[in-house]
C-alpha cells in the first residue's frame, strides 16, 4: 500500500468511528424557532482535480468531473446538506439539511467550472401549523423531490412524508404530511427514507412517488423499497451490493432511476456509488439492480455524499450534481461536485 493511500485509509476510518456521534450531537443542538428567510454568505475554495493522487484524470467511469466547491459559511445553520434539487438552468438550486432547513441559491460558473456561490439563503422548513418542523422534533429531514410545483421530503427517525406548496408559496410553504404505508414504522432507525423521487411525465411510472430505503433490509438484505400513488402502495427492493447503502436518488430523463450511494467501515474507509437502474425494472415485489457509473473512495475528492441532482447545460450535456453532509463536524466538509455523463 502507498503512504497516500494510507493517509486516505486512515481518514477513512476517522471519519467512520467519529460521524455517527458528532452528527447525532449536531441534531441535539438542531435551531428550533425561527422562520425569516435570512440571507447568507458562503465562500466556496474550488476544487481543481477529483483524483487526489493524478490531478490531471479528468474521467472516471461513466463520468468526466467538471469542477467542484468546498463550502463554508459563519451562518450558524449552514451545513448538513443532505438533499439537493437543480433549476433547468443548472444554476439556481434548492437543499435542505438534516436539521430541518431550506438553502436555497445560484451556481456562479467560471469556465463551465463552478466557481461560487451567490444569493444564498436559509429558513426553517414549516410544518403544516406554520411552527417549524423542527418545533416537532421532524428535524432530520434527509430527501426531496418535486413534482407539478409539489416538493416531498422523507423525514428519518418520524418515518414521514410532508408536501410543500412551493410552487404556490415558495419557502412559506408549509409541510403536510401524506398517507404512508403502515410497515414505515418498521423501517431501522435513523436507516430509512433517504431516496424520494417522482419520474416526471413521459418517463416509466410518471408521478408515482418511489421511495428506496437506506438501510431497512429486507429478509434477503436488499434495501426495503417503494411505489406510492395516492392510496396505492407497491413494495420491492433494490438489490444491497459490497456493503453500500443508499444515500439519495434522482431521475436520469427520459428513464433511468439514479441511485447516490456511500459505505463507511473502519476497515476500508469512506467511498460512494452511483448506480444507473432502468425505471422499466422497477415492478411490485421484483429485485432490480442496475451498473455503477462511478465508485470512488477517499483516493478521491469526496466526503459523506447525500445529494443528487440532475440538470441539461447549454451545450446539451447531461450534468450530476453531488452535495455531502458535513454532520456539522470539524473533520468533514460541505462539497458540491459536478460531472458530465459521457458514456459507460
């Protein structure tokens, strides 16, 4: 082994032993008052290379990185980022943390290169009596998406689903919970609604709400997973592969279903997945899987990976976009990382 790929090892290891107990401190402090959208400042150091050991690689697997960010802010709530949404326009975009709060802001690019950040803002996220959500204790707010101006959010611990009006009410939009299928309340703690998305129209199961689950197994050890439409409920699963578990999930148009994966272990260190699954796959009670884009450990630049999003620039390329959650911890980071999907 090389002395930098034990460095990276041995980061690794730090990060798996201390996240679990620093990120559950972080939410015991989680704000609990407050709903004025406060608009904040927050620095961006780019990231030239993705490989740490060959700075010029710019390809890896089905993805050529394009640039990233490490983000800091003095905001006291800024941080946790565990889901993103992307405008069309690749720029504005649309978080929130697992401390139950909105980020909402703009991608300044730089040469196709993102470059910063700018009109940055945060608000609590409201619950449907207008108090924040985490006045309920609903504060681990850990996936999103939209639909016909509707956004959901998987909330962990509570096993909940809220809707948000955002199209009609923006960042006031209060939080409604839907009707969830009973067996939610089995999932493992702190384990489970990592992944939301909704297919838009013209893709395979278009406007149904699939939920995948981050670590609620199944008796076969395959992750728990659903299909949600109104009143109807079809379950299957996703199949669990070399110990990842999922930490979110997007739509590649017109039908592809993008899984964002991540594994700590004390032995092998941090890493993520991507897997690409075909939408067509996904049945009542069929096993689906799908091939990995790109795997990447801590030879690379990545820390707790949680956001996925997608987006078409101007030159009509197919854009991911990955957000991590930095747990509020010193020796974890917030990044924003961007590739171009250019073949498998």
């Amino acid at each position: 082994m090389r002395p930098t790929s034990r460095r990276w090892l041995t980061a690794g290891t730090l990060i798996a032993a201390l996240i679990l107990i620093v990120g559950s401190f972080a939410l015991a402090q989680a704000p609990r008052t407050g709903a004025t959208v406060t608009r904040i400042a927050i620095a961006a150091t780019p990231i030239e290379a993705f490989d740490n050991r060959d700075p010029t690689r710019i390809r890896f697997g089905a993805l050529e990185f394009r640039g990233g960010l490490v983000l800091t802010s003095e905001y006291r709530a800024f941080g946790g980022i565990s889901a993103l949404r992307m405008e069309a326009d690749g720029a504005h975009f649309l978080a929130l943390t697992d401390h139950g709060f909105w980020l909402r802001g703009r991608i300044v690019y730089r040469d196709g290169k993102p470059a910063g950040i700018a009109d940055a803002e945060m608000t609590p996220m409201l619950a449907w009596d207008g108090k924040p959500l985490a006045a309920h204790r609903w504060y681990d707010t850990e996936s999103l998406t939209e639909f016909d101006g509707q956004l959901y959010v998987g909330i962990e611990r509570v096993e909940k689903i809220v809707r948000f009006d955002y199209a009609r009410d923006g960042l006031a939009a209060r939080g409604k919970p839907i009707k969830v299928p009973d067996d939610f309340k089995t999932f493992t703690y702190n384990k489970s609604l990592e992944c939301l998305t909704v297919p838009p129209k013209g893709s395979p199961l278009a406007g149904q709400l699939i939920a995948v689950t981050e670590h609620s197994l199944d008796a076969q050890g395959n992750h728990r997973s659903y299909i949600l439409d109104g009143n109807r409920v079809a379950r299957f699963s996703v199949q669990r592969s070399d110990d990842f578990d999922v930490s979110d999930c997007t739509i590649l148009p017109p039908a592809d279903l993008l899984l964002l994966e991540r594994r700590f272990s004390l032995l092998r260190g941090l890493a993520m997945r991507i897997r690409r699954i075909p939408l067509g796959l996904i049945k009542p009670d069929a096993l689906i899987d799908g091939k990995p884009l790109i795997v990447a450990d801590l030879a690379y630049q990545i820390d707790n990976m949680e956001g996925i999003a997608v987006h078409t620039n101007a030159a009509n390329e197919t854009i991911i976009t990955l957000v991590s959650d930095d747990n509020f911890s010193v020796i974890q980071r917030n990044l924003l990382l961007q590739f171009a999907l250019v073949g498998e």
